[in-house]
C-alpha cells in the first residue's frame, strides 16, 4: 500500500481508467466537473480509448447506454441536475441490463438553485433500477469504482458509485491509489452476453404488451435484490486483493449499542466522532453507514439493528411523506421492538456541527426522534 | 432454399399499414446498407410495427432505447466499435421526424457536432403518426393534425416545417441528403453513397404516411412523388457543403402544388388563397434552393426564354 496526496476527483478518475474504460461520456456540472476534468486529461494522454464531450447529460448517459450494449466498458460522473434530466435513460439503461458505472457527486436540486451537498439528487433516482453505493471518504470512493465494475457486470445492471459533491469531490486527501496490474488482474474483461454485433444479430430493446411487461419488471427487481450477495462477495475479494474489504453496512460499536445512527455518505465522519467521544464516557451508542442503499439490505439491517433505537440522518427529503431511508428502514425493522427515528435535513450544504449530533443522541434517550434536522423554525 | 422476403434485411411479418411508406423506406435502406450495420431505432410507428417481444423483424443488431436519444445512443455505439478497433460496421439510427426535428434534436445536434460516426436516417411522413397524428416539426403550413386543427380561430398548422437538411448541412457534417421514397434509386444511391463515407452523415427520406395524412394506401407512392414533382419536398444533397440538386425538375414542368395538396384529407379545408399561399411558399424555397446549388432560378430561366 502507498499513500498518495492527491483530490479525491483526480483519484477516481485514475481508478476509472485502471478499470480499463473504452468509453466516457461526461457533461460539465459542479461539483462532478473535476472529475470530468480529470477523465479528459487522463483520456488526451491515452488513459482509454474514447471521450465524448456530449451537449447534455442525457447524451452522456445514452451514449454509454449505446456503447454499452455494443460491449464497452462505460463510465461517466455527473450530479444534481446532469442527474435529473438523465432521469428517464436511467431507466433504460436499468431496464436494458448494461452494466454503466457512474460516479454521482451528490448535489442538491433546483428550484431554487443550489450546487452544494445532499443527496436529493440520486435518492430520487432509487426507483430506476441502478445498484446504489455510498461512500464515506476518498479512499472509498477509489475503491467503490473499482468494485462498481465487477459488481454491475456480474449483475448485468448500471452501478452509481455517490460520494458528496464538494466534501469528497473537492478535498485532497492521502488516498491509496490500487496497483494498476492488481485492478486488472481483480477486474476480469467486460463480456455482454446480448452483444450488438453484425455476426450474431440480436434485437435489444423490444418493447412488451401486458402478457410480458411486467416479467421484465420483476426480472428487473429480483436480480438487484440478488445483486446483494454479489456486492458483498466483491467487497470480500476485494479486500484480499488489496487490504480493504467492503460490504452492505458497515457498522461501528453497534453490537452493544442500545442507540444507532444510521446515515449515508461523508456526514458519517462526523457522527462516528461524536459516538466515539460518547462511548468514551460510557454511553452505548453506535453508527452504521448504510453503504449499499440499491439494493436496500434490509435483511442485513435487520440481523444487525433489530430491537435497536435507530435514528437515521438524511439529507434527502419527499414532500408530502416521510424521507425515504427511514421509510425502508422502518419497514426493515418492523417487528424487532426498535424504535426508528429521523432526523431529515442538512440540505443544500447546510451543516451540522458536532453538538448537533450529541443532541440527537441525547434526545434518542427520550423516546423515538422526528423532524427536519437543523431547521430554522423547529431544531430537534 | 431463400425466398426474396427472406433476402430483405427488415422482415416481412411486421406490423406496418398497408400502403405504409416509412416500412417500404425501411426494406429499401436496410437492403442498400447490407449485413454489416447496428441499428438504433427511434420510438415511432417503425419501432412499434417491428419489435414486439419475442418477435423482431430486423435480420440486423437492433437496439431501441428511448424516443429522443437515438442519436447519441448511436454516438455511443460508434465510439464503442471504434474503442474496439471495429472500423468498418456502419451505426445507423433510423428515427422518425418526431424524434428528430423535435424532441431528439438536440441529440442529433450534438451528434453532428461532434461529427461522430453515424448515418442518420430520418424517415418523414410529417406528423406523429405513432401517437394518433400530430403536428411534428416537418408538418407543412396549414396541415390538419390533432394539434393543429382546423377550427372557427385557427386552421391547421401556423408555421412552416424546418428546413432540416439545411440545418443539418449547416453543422459542417459532410453529407446531407433529402431524398424521397417514390424515388426508389435516389434513396439507394444516397444511402450507398452516404454509407462510403466517414464522420456524422444525415439523410432525410420523405415517406408519407397514408393514415396520417389522409389518403388510401394505394396512393402513398404517387403522393410521395408528387412532393418532388410539385417542389413540395424538393430532393438534394449536399456534399461537403456544396449543395447539388438532385432530381432536375425543369421550371416549366412543375407540377401545380393542388395536384399534391388535393390528393389529401389533411389540406381539405383549404381554400384557393391557402392553396396559393403554399404554392408561393414551395415557389420561394425551390428559388432558394436553387441559388445555393447554383442553378437558374424561376427569374433567370425566364429572362433566358424571353431572350
């Protein structure tokens, strides 16, 4: 293992070209841009093959979808609203079984405009069909994109690797970048089985009527729930190539806890800090990282949190309901005795300081947790 | 042992209407390009009528994805062929005016822009027929669609169609060709030609579509030619930006634009005003078209015979 001083964009963009991508596909958007930078600096040098500087976002990903089924290996970065007017070709894409990977730097969304960090944007894309990973610093994101590869092709279905825009995509860290020959010989070539190729013509994308739609859907849904098992398999293969192993939820002193934190991304650095500090003045407190949320590992959270009070902090929301994280976790955890709180908010770059945390772990005492988190008008 | 309907790369058993011409345009293209293509097919009547799951009429690779993103599916495609060392598969997106005058282009914009490696095939029966026909961005003036009817405040289309090819041309792509089903060697030799070459190719085929536009299938050929005989879809190319005109209609022996209007339930709320208005406006375009293929307008030629 050798540390490397480097950003964390730059970083992801090298592990991508180490995956050996023939296609990128990329439209500049803040906070995603560097690494779309980095990719075209790594691309004019020969890093891979093809870069196509779309006109949109929606190009980007179609034109990968495209590349995809004629047996490339694609990946792209994007964020906000690049996501959101992808929204409808990631479903196709889904629906289609090609295994894109995409680096999403998590940003809030419009109106009103905002570029800076929730994650609005991919949670609102839960539904499309595309595995979800989380990451929690630099390092992660490095080797989330080199797991997002083996993982998507293994399940033939598109892979975002989502890591907070600015936080994670603007910071310069010591990052272990992985052995170029170590990343070839973990990551084996990309084999579409359903290959557009003149010598064996295939129809991809037919369209279906009543009788067969929903087979399709359900195909759809049973292999990402399946794809699970083979997260966790990479996460463990992984870690024996390289030191670092992975999985669906990482959980920290969480056996003996009696109060959880859950939450996704880089706010978890913060929250682990403060559980640290509580644990060292006796209290039995715990956070987990709910680093796979597609496909929701609900049984995993079940064995792990059950009988628990969990709160989850989210930084997402869905008007006129409740946020969707505590929504599926509550429904995880049914039944266990556990009380699941929420504390939603953080959004567009609003932060948190630590004090925020220990409160929330203080009110946890009283009883299950409800409410935006760090509201103006209402604070928890 | 082969029959001939096996021998055409677009099948027979797909579910075009009869006197359909965009599925004709499809047999022709397919059997001028040959076996050595990916196809990126455009939601649409073509799309529609040929892949039903677990049927498929397209004896080629085909990939449907979206209405609006053909074009860049197929940029994607051609740079994976290319990544790969594929340098000779020709990526043709087959599309409709919907998805290419309209809601793909800024796809196709884009596509050309970039140059990128792909024939472009748009086969245009101006209207959305796949949706109980609309107006679309090809829709000529006046047209009656079912959103541009024909009422006490409004009748039929307020605008012209786009000048596509033009636009097309304008990016700098090196062929851009209008061509027209009724011409069934014109549509060959374009495609032929357009396949020989290299970077972002675009080719617009007029073909009609009988229920959309109202007449009987049996007419979609005489329809089809009488958009070029009467200057309502005049056919050329333009090759490396040098525009050339591609079936010479002489002036004199144009056809009146009410042989081709008259022919359709789409135009039959015009009056003699409307119809003198559409001839001017196919009157105007011919003599623009003909200064920039550098040809003889209506004035020159006769200013020519007065001599």
């Amino acid at each position: 293992m050798a540390l490397t001083t480097i950003n964390n964009s730059a970083a992801i963009a090298l592990a991508a070209s180490y995956c050996k991508v023939d296609v990128v596909a990329s439209y500049p958007i803040t906070p995603s841009t560097p690494i779309t930078h980095e990719l075209d600096k790594l691309y004019v040098n020969g890093g891979f093959p093809k870069f196509i500087p779309v006109e949109a976002e929606f190009s980007a990903i179609s034109s990968l979808l495209g590349a995809s089924a004629a047996g490339a290996r694609t990946f792209s970065a994007t964020c906000g609203q690049g996501l959101m007017l992808m929204h409808e070709a990631l479903f196709s894409t889904a629906g289609l079984r090609l295994p894109v990977v995409m680096a999403v730097a998590n940003r809030a969304i419009s109106s009103p405009l905002n570029i800076w960090n929730d994650e609005q944007d991919s949670m609102c894309q839960r539904d499309s069909g595309w595995i979800q990973l989380y990451c929690k610093n630099g390092q992660e994101a490095v080797d989330t994109v080199i797991q997002a590869f083996k993982i998507a092709e293994k399940a033939m279905l598109p892979a975002m690797v989502c890591l907070d825009g600015f936080y994670l995509t603007h910071s310069v860290g010591q990052v272990d970048i992985p052995d170029r020959d170590k990343v070839a010989a973990f990551l084996p070539p990309y084999k579409n089985p359903c290959v557009l190729d003149p010598q064996n013509p295939l129809t991809v994308g037919a369209y279906a009527v009543p009788a067969d739609y929903q087979d399709f859907r359900e195909d759809l849904s049973a292999d990402l729930e399946a794809s699970a098992r083979t997260i966790e398999e990479v996460g463990k293969e992984f870690g024996k190539a390289f030191g670092r192993e992975y999985g669906l939820v990482e959980y920290h002193n969480c056996k003996d806890a009696d109060r959880v934190i859950v939450t996704l991304g880089s706010v978890y650095n913060t929250i682990e800090l403060v559980a640290d500090a509580l644990r060292a003045k006796g209290e039995k407190v715990g956070v987990a990282h709910l680093r796979s949320f597609r496909p929701f590992p609900a049984a995993d959270l079940r064995a792990n949190l059950g009988g628990k009070h969990v709160l989850v902090v989210e930084r997402d929301i869905s008007p006129g309901a409740v946020p969707p994280v505590y929504a599926e976790l509550s429904e995880a955890l049914a039944g266990t005795g556990s009380t699941v709180s929420v504390a939603a908010g953080l959004l567009g770059g609003r932060e948190a300081k630590r004090q925020a945390f220990e409160s929330l772990f203080e009110r946890m005492k009283q009883g299950k947790v409800k409410g935006w988190f760090c509201s103006k008008e209402k604070k928890l | 042992m082969s029959t001939q309907s096996e021998m055409h790369l677009y099948a027979p058993g797909h579910s075009g209407c009869p006197g359909c011409a965009p599925s004709l345009t499809l047999i022709t293209v397919l059997d001028a390009l040959g076996k050595d293509i990916i196809v990126v097919n455009a939601t649409g009547c073509m799309e529609i009528n040929s892949s039903q799951y677990p049927n498929s009429a397209w004896r080629v690779p085909y990939i449907h994805s979206l209405f609006e993103n053909a074009a860049a599916v197929a940029s994607g495609i051609s740079a994976a062929l290319r990544a790969k060392g594929n340098d000779h598969t020709t990526v043709v997106v087959i599309a409709g005016d919907g998805a290419t005058y309209d809601i793909g282009f800024g796809a196709l914009s884009g596509m050309m822009e970039r140059n990128d490696d792909v024939l472009y095939i748009c086969y245009d029966n101006e209207l959305y027929a796949n949706t109980g026909v609309q107006k679309s961005g090809a829709t000529p003036f006046g047209a009656n669609t079912n959103t541009t009817q024909v009422g006490s405040k409004h009748r039929g289309k307020e605008g012209d169609r786009k000048a596509l090819i033009e636009i097309a041309a304008a990016h700098g792509i090196p062929y851009a060709a209008q061509s027209n089903i009724a011409f069934i060697h014109d549509v060959r030799a374009k495609v032929k030609k357009a396949q020989g070459m290299r970077g972002s190719r675009v080719i617009n085929i007029f073909a009609p579509c009988a229920l959309g536009a109202g007449f009987d299938g049996s007419q979609s050929i005489k329809v089809a030619r009488l958009a070029a005989q009467t200057r309502m879809c005049p056919m050329f190319e333009v090759e490396n930006g040098e525009y050339k005109l591609s079936v010479n209609v002489a002036p004199a022996q144009k056809k009146p634009v009410l042989e081709y209007l008259s022919l359709q339930q789409r135009f039959k709320h015009f009056t003699p005003d409307d119809v003198s208005k559409v001839q001017m406006k196919a009157d105007k375009y011919w003599n623009h078209l003909m200064k920039l293929c550098g040809l003889p307008t209506d004035e020159q030629v006769a200013a020519q015979e007065k001599k």
